[in-house]
C-alpha cells in the first residue's frame, strides 16, 4: 500500500511539473485581432504589427544567445521605422518594449503568420529601409 501510494505521489508531482519552454504560450494569438485589422487602425499599430513579423522572422532557435540574436534583429529593424524612438528588449521572455514619437510605448512578441514586415498594410513608404534581416 505505502509503496503504491508512493509511486502515486511521484507520478502526480511529476505530471503537474511544468516545462520552461514558454514562446507557445506568449506567441499564440488565438483570440486577438487578426494582425492586418489591427495593423489597419492606425500607422504606429501598423509599425508595431512589422515589428511582431520581423521578430518571428528572426528566430533561429531557444537558447539564450538565439534569443538575443532574434531580439537584436527586431530591435534593428524597429529602429529604422520613423516613429520608433525607444527599444528596449526582454530576450528570454521574448518581448520587446517599443516606444513611439506620441508616447505610446506598446509591448511587441513575435508574431510568426508567414509574412514579413515590409508586407504589413499602413507601413510609411520609407519604413525598414535600414533592416539588416
């Protein structure tokens, strides 16, 4: 009886473990805005919306120097967007801290739907010229 009652409580604490892989869970977009709606309200969502594509197309894997290779490429491409005067970049947690000229300051995660940002409705005509990836 203690025996199974052990094993029990072994397999329990194990199953309830959660893992540490969290871009699924900060990523999905189940439930928002479609991204060409939102990036249609106005020219800084449309920004933020590029910055989203670019990020999840710089993604090249899960360990923490990856991470910091895929936000410095977003963080490269937010900046040669004209309204984007801060960035500020949280790697592990795959997210970006985007500020623009009216003060609004927006939290970006990658947003992988197949397109890259240049193809994102609303952007300014000189908008990404200066991105590297």
């Amino acid at each position: 009886m203690r025996r199974s009652l052990s094993i029990g409580l072994l397999v329990m604490t194990l199953a309830s473990c959660r893992d540490y892989h969290l871009s699924s869970r900060v990523t999905d977009q189940d439930g928002l805005v479609p991204a060409d709606q939102y990036a249609r309200y106005g020219r800084e969502q449309a920004e933020e919306i590029a910055i989203a594509r670019e990020f999840a197309h710089a993604a090249q894997g899960s360990s923490p120097d990856e991470l910091r290779k895929q936000s410095d490429a977003a963080m490269a491409y937010a900046r040669s967007l004209p309204d984007v005067t801060g960035i500020k970049a949280d790697p592990l947690g795959l997210l970006l801290t985007v500020q623009f000229k009216s003060g609004w300051r927006t939290m970006v995660t990658p947003l992988d739907d197949g397109k890259r940002g240049a193809a994102t409705a609303g952007l300014p005509v000189n908008a990404g010229g200066k991105a590297t990836k």
